[in-house]
C-alpha cells in the first residue's frame, strides 16, 4: 500500500502575515493571527499580525499565535507553541516556547559565524 501525504500548513490571516525571503515553514505549522478575548461574555475577536523574519524556521506541528514575531534566523522547534516574540538567532523549544540556545550558522568557507 502506498500512501502520499502532502506537506501542509495553515496560515489563519485575520490579521496581515509577513514572511521574509529564505524562510521555512514545516508541515503541519500553523500560524495564527486570530484569538478570542475570555473576558468578554461574547468572546470578541481579537486579531494580530505575525511577521517571520529572514531566515526563520517554524518547525512540523509548530503553532505561532496573533502578535508573534519570529525573529531573524530564528528556530521554533517541531511542536512547540509560540506565544511570544522569538529573538534573532535564537532557538525555541516547548509549550510554552522557551530559548534553549543560540543558533549558530556556517559560512560557505565552513567556518562559523552567529
């Protein structure tokens, strides 16, 4: 039996998103600008941008929520939640989210550079 399984994600824009250039969005994410206020007896709509930056990875299963910024070459682990902003060239993992270390690239020379 063979099965095919397409690589999907959900973008709720109730509120703008952006995404900047060399990006990865895994399967599964899911970015959401939308929320409901529990204080209200009605549950008002509440909505908030969420901007990727250059370089950034949300990983498979990984939840962004409205107001997010997801920092220049920043990391969100698969399945993690994030509920606030994520620093530049950080590394995030849980639920909440939280930094777990400093991401750190090669050059095309192989060495390192942060």
């Amino acid at each position: 039996v063979q099965t095919c399984a397409l690589p999907i994600c959900w973008l709720l824009n109730l509120a703008p998103i952006t995404i900047a250039s060399h990006v990865c969005i895994s399967q599964r994410a899911f970015l959401c600008t939308g929320n409901h206020d529990y204080k209200s007896p009605t549950f008002d709509l509440i909505t908030k941008p969420i901007h990727v930056g250059k370089g950034a990875w949300v990983g498979a299963g990984a939840f962004v929520g409205p107001g997010v910024s997801v920092s220049s070459h920043a990391v969100l682990t698969a399945g993690s939640v994030a509920t606030k902003d994520l620093e530049p060239y950080g590394i995030y993992q849980g639920n909440p989210a939280v930094l777990v270390k400093a991401r750190s690239l090669r050059t095309e020379d192989g060495g390192r550079k942060t």
